[in-house]
C-alpha cells in the first residue's frame, strides 16, 4: 500500500470540555507532517530499530488479539517491519499538543490494516467516523494511557471535524475566513514540551469534586459551545466575546495547566485586552491558542515570544 503523509492537528475548542459531552472542534495542521520509513546506516549496513516503535507494535500485538475492532489489523508484519528499521519520520513536535502520537496512530492503521480500501479519504459516513474513533482511542491509549481518538482521527481524515458527543462526531467545511486582516487566532510557542496523561488524570481528579464539576458543565461547557457556533458562523464579535470569557475561566480555575512562565503573560492579555489566551490541547507547555484583534499589537505585548497566525478573522 502506497504510504501517506499524515498531519498534525489543532484542537480548537473543546480541551477538557468534551470529557463533559461539550462540542470539539479539531482541524488539521499541515505544518507539520509525520510518515513511516525505513532507516538503515548504510555505512556499516546496520539497522537501527527504533524502541518506542518497537514498544508500540507489541502494544498492537496485544490489543488486536481482544478488541474485534482491531481485527483486520496486520500486527505480525508491523512487527517485521519493526525490527527491519522502520520508524516514524516526523516534524510534529512531541508534547507540543498538535498531535504527533495521533499521526503516528493514523499512519501506522493506514499501513496494516486490510479493511481500508473502503475508506476514499474524501467522504466518511457517521457510522465509518464512529468506528475508526474507536478503533484509534484503543491504538493511542498505549501513549497516554486513556484516548478519545480524536487526535488520529483528524490525522486520518485530513478535514475539519466537529465533535458532538461521545460518539457523535462529523467531518464538516470549515468557514471561509480572510485571507489576510488585523486580527485573528494564533498560536504561541511556549518552548516546554509537556506529558498529556499526568494533566488528563489531574482533571479527572478534581472533578470529582462537586463544585469544580458543577463549574464545568454549568460555565465552562456553554463557553466552549458558543466559542464554537461563533467561529462556524464567521461571527467575529461574539467568538471574541466568548474566548475572552474562555480565557478568564482557564485563568481562574486551570492554574496547573497553564505554564507557569506563561501566567503572567496570560494576565497580561486579559487587562490589556489585546489579546486572549486558552490551552491548546492539555496544557502545561506546548502551544498555547491566542486570539487578538490586532496581531501588531499583539506581538508588540508578545515581544520575545513567538507567535504564529493560524486564522486571520
């Protein structure tokens, strides 16, 4: 099978929040790219196996054996393939929050498994979309412990996908945004790769916790909603309205997860109001999503920090 290019991706809106059935919306970042190959040092014709792709076939090897879903899934030649220098060569930045285990799931299922000359890369039905989140939440457990799947699903799909509910996600056509204009969203390079699972764990635990549960799903989840309906509707003045209100919610009640570096950064933008920031993805490093309705101004308040536009707006 010929091999793809698989791309990072972007959790808009939605982190922490889809754990409470509120909207997602995830996007591909073509930015950066990851595809499987093999490696040889040819001068002294030695292969050189990569250990964590070795780690993750075993993983494979295992979880195909019990889950029906993984069925078809060619865990033997992935093996193989292993143990002869295959490894996964990527850009995606790891613990940066785009996704790079996500692509490495998407490219690995693209690879071994034998049912895909159903899926046309161009149209997913409900039912397609369903299945391979699942099929992906048990394949990317290996590196986080615990997996929606969305993350290799949008790797997989290529395209736009707005997340519903548990098991209800659709592919969807972004809006069409400006070409160019003052303000829009960016990303902000914090430099601090970060561990998902220990920041995913730490908000399971506080939200067994009435009050910061009840916070969530009485505050938070309607924010997320309405960050989402706003940037679907090309409606600028409310999508600020509402990020602001993301941002302050985060601020207040997700101190661990914004790098501690970055807090003041973060306050910075919620009184001067020439920028707002959320997480991008669990927080704690990475990248950070910005919103500004003038990037010269907001760059003048970033100064020394590196921004990089993603939606003019």
């Amino acid at each position: 099978m010929k091999q793809k290019i698989f791309y990072s991706k972007i959790l808009l809106f939605g982190e922490y929040g889809i754990i409470h059935d509120s909207m997602g919306l995830a996007v591909p970042y073509p930015l950066f790219q990851g595809e499987l190959n093999f490696q040889t040092d040819f001068r002294i014709n030695q292969i050189n196996i990569d250990n964590e792709l070795k780690a993750f076939s075993k993983y494979l090897k295992n979880v195909s054996k019990n889950f029906k879903e993984l069925s078809s899934f060619d865990a033997d030649s992935f093996e193989f393939d292993v143990s002869q220098g295959l490894c996964f060569q990527s850009t995606i930045p790891q613990g940066y929050g785009v996704g790079s285990s996500g692509a490495l799931c998407a490219s690995v299922y693209h690879r071994y498994c034998a049912d895909l000359q159903n899926d046309s890369f161009e149209t997913f039905d409900k039912n397609r979309l369903a299945e391979l989140k699942k099929i992906f939440s048990i394949m990317e457990a290996h590196f986080h412990g615990a997996s929606s799947g969305i993350d290799p699903l949008i790797s997989y799909v290529n395209q736009a996908v707005l997340i519903k509910g548990l098991n209800n996600v659709d592919i969807i056509k972004q809006p069409v945004l400006k070409k160019k204009s003052a303000g829009g969203i960016f990303l902000l390079n914090t430099a601090r790769p970060r561990r998902t699972e220990p920041l995913v764990n730490l908000f399971l635990e506080k939200c067994k916790e009435t009050t910061f549960r009840n916070l969530c799903e009485s505050i938070l989840l309607p924010i997320i909603n309405g960050c989402i309906n706003s940037f679907l509707s090309s409606d600028k003045k409310t999508l600020f309205n509402f990020f602001q209100r993301l941002s302050d919610f985060q601020y207040c009640h997700f101190d661990p997860m914004i790098p501690h570096l970055f807090k003041e950064v973060w306050y910075e933008g919620l009184k001067s109001e020439v920028f707002y920031l959320k997480l991008c993805g669990a927080g704690g490093g990475g990248f950070l999503l910005g919103i500004t309705e003038n990037f010269d101004e907001a760059k003048d308040k970033l100064q020394g920090h590196e921004i990089r536009p993603l939606y003019f707006l």
